[in-house]
C-alpha cells in the first residue's frame, strides 16, 4: 500500500484558488467570510469516497492532466495539500462544495477510496 503524505496546513494559494471557485457561485462578502472560515477551521479527516458522495461529484478518470500529476506527486512521495470544502445542507438537498483540492481527492480515491484525507470545513453565512 502506498502511503500518502500531507501537509499541516493547506497552500497559501489554495485560498485564492478557493475564492475563485467561490465567484461562481456566492456573492463577495459570502466568499470574504467563507474563506475566512476556512482559513481559521481545524483538519479534519475524511475518505475519499465520502467526499465524493457528499459533493455529489464523479471521480475524475486517470487520464485527466490534474489527477494524474497528483498520482504521481503520490508515487513519488510527495506531501499534498489538504482539501478546502463548503458543507452543504442535506435537508435542501444541497451538496458540499470541494472548493479546493477536487483534483487531489480523485487522485486518493485511486489510491485508495478509504485513506483519510486531511480537510478544512466551512459553513455557509
């Protein structure tokens, strides 16, 4: 089995990266407390395989440039950021939101769908 590797804290630029995201569907000052948020959120562990669920998105196959760049960061032992997320609300049906790091959870889920994946969460104002 291959042992995956994390870093303490996410990338400085996976805010940002997290913001844009965010443009698409949250108005400014949301996105200004949202990044906040997750700024300031303790890691938490979850699986591959449920963070997919709850986003209500597909893994991304092999192929794709992103994943497998990722694979490969893996394969050469390489830390990884942890992942930047937006719970949702299951109750309205809405899915959390991977704001950050999509790419990387596909990459563990191939790796291994039950490895614990470091993840920032942050709620909605």
């Amino acid at each position: 089995m291959i042992e995956v590797k994390w870093k303490k804290e996410p990338d400085e630029h996976d805010y940002p990266a997290a913001a844009d995201f965010l443009e698409m569907i949250a108005e400014p000052d949301v996105i200004e407390t949202v990044v906040n948020e997750l700024r300031a959120a303790p890691l938490s562990h979850k699986k591959a395989k449920d963070l997919l669920r709850a986003s209500q998105l597909e893994v991304l196959p092999t192929y794709n440039p992103y994943v497998r760049r990722d694979l490969e960061k893996i394969v050469a032992g390489k830390a990884l950021s942890p992942i930047l997320v937006v719970r949702g609300d299951f109750r309205k049906g809405v899915p959390m939101q991977i704001v950050d790091g999509y790419h990387r959870v596909c990459a563990i889920y191939y790796t291994d769908e039950n490895i614990a994946i470091p993840v920032k969460i942050a709620s909605l104002p």
